[in-house]
C-alpha cells in the first residue's frame, strides 16, 4: 500500500477568504515504511500573508516573491500523490486548500480539474486521534507526546518537518504487535520445550547500571515526591 502524508501552511485559514497555499510537503510511505521519498515546494500565493500565520510558520512574504505559482508545482504534485492514500492532520483543512487551488488553476486554464478526493484516498489522523483518545488534546505536539516521537526540531509549523513528524506519529498510533507464535518452522505448537529451544537461543541480556549521578537524581525525586505528597514513595518502601 502507498501512503502519502501531507502538511501544507497557507496564508491564513479560510480559502472562502482568498487564503491560499504557500508550502506543501509530502513523504511516501509504501507498505507502511518510510521510502525518503519526497514532495516539497514552497509557493508564492500572489497574496499577503497574514501577520498571524506568519506567527505560526515563519514563512514572510520577501521570501515567497520567487517562489513557482501553484499552476507551475500542479503536475509533479499530481504525479507524486496520484492513486495513493493521503495521509492529513485535520484533512478538511489542507484538501479545503488544496481544492481551492485546483478551482482556481481550473478558472485560469478554462480546463476542469478533479478534487483531489478522485484521485487519491483520504485518512484523517485527527478524526483517527480523537477515536483512540477521546477527551484529551490531540494535535500534533500533543501526540508526539503520547507516543514518544522526538520533535524538538519544530520550533515553528513547516510542511515537510510536520509530515516527517506526522508519519512517525501515525506508525506510531496505528502500529503495535500484529502476531505473537512460538511455533517453529514446521508449524509445530509453541510446547514447552520449544520456548526452551527458543530461549536458549537467545543472547544474554545486557544489564546497565545506573551511575552515582543517576542514583543521585532518583533519590533527588524521591524525596520531592514524598515532600509533595506527604506520604512516603512506593519505590523507598520495597528498598526498606
């Protein structure tokens, strides 16, 4: 299966509003591995960005005036999502804005052009987020979070470093163990002696120690704990 996870940033939030496309960023993933596959233009909007998006993504107008127009990006984007599924944080928001701009591509060359819907599949990983964790936050910061995803690189929203971010978080929220057999080869049942022949090749586990200074910081928290809560650490009661 072919996967494209998508980011864009725009000039604001509302294509009704003239709002229009500035960066789109795309990595593929094919048969849920990431391939290094990827789709990154930035793209001048013929418009002002406004000041508060401007906040959010650091992208100014000075340095979209020689950026390609979407109609010059249109078929090497087309080429690269085309039959996949789009993977999209709040998926409404960035095919809103991408349709606006295949409607006004349309308008320009008097030739119709398809929403992307008709080309490619759509997953939304919020709606997806919101299922697995109803009640709790569920943006992009927040999931990487809850799934342990290493992005202390976003200083600020980018479509390609979000995508990246992204698809990690999705193979993260959708991955997990998916057999567990201790049959051997030649389909024989996990017996017990096979999960001895199993585990006896196994290498020994290597056990590390913590040093002083990280036993130091353990009794350090330990303490604070137990003069936050007023009752003495479940870990302080099994060493005494």
């Amino acid at each position: 299966m072919r996967q494209i996870v998508l980011d864009t940033e725009t000039t604001g939030l509302e294509p009704s509003q003239g709002h229009r496309i500035i960066e789109i960023g795309c990595v593929e993933l094919l048969d849920r591995k990431l391939t290094g596959n990827t789709f990154h233009h930035y793209v001048n909007p013929e418009r002002i960005v406004d000041e508060g998006a401007i906040e959010i993504h650091g992208i100014t107008n000075e340095f979209l005036t020689d950026k390609p127009y979407f109609s010059d990006i249109y078929d090497d984007f087309i080429e690269f999502v085309k039959g996949s599924e789009l993977v999209i944080h709040n998926a409404p928001f960035d095919v809103g804005f991408i349709n606006h701009e295949f409607k006004l591509l349309e308008d320009k060359s008097g030739h119709p052009i398809q929403p992307i819907e008709t080309s490619c599949r759509i997953l939304d990983t919020l709606k997806l987020a919101r299922d697995n964790h109803p009640g709790q936050k569920n943006n992009l910061d927040a999931l990487c979070r809850r799934y342990y995803i290493d992005n202390s690189n976003r200083q600020l929203h980018g479509a390609l470093l979000d995508s990246e971010i992204l698809a990690d978080v999705y193979l993260a929220m959708t991955g997990g163990q998916t057999s567990l057999s201790l049959d051997d080869a030649s389909g024989e049942s996990g017996s017990a002696e096979n999960i001895r022949r199993l585990s006896s090749n196994r290498s020994a586990l290597v056990v590390q120690a913590a040093n002083d200074d990280e036993v130091k910081a353990h009794n350090d928290y330990l303490t604070l704990l137990e003069k936050k809560s007023g009752a003495i650490p479940l870990w302080n009661k099994f060493n005494s």
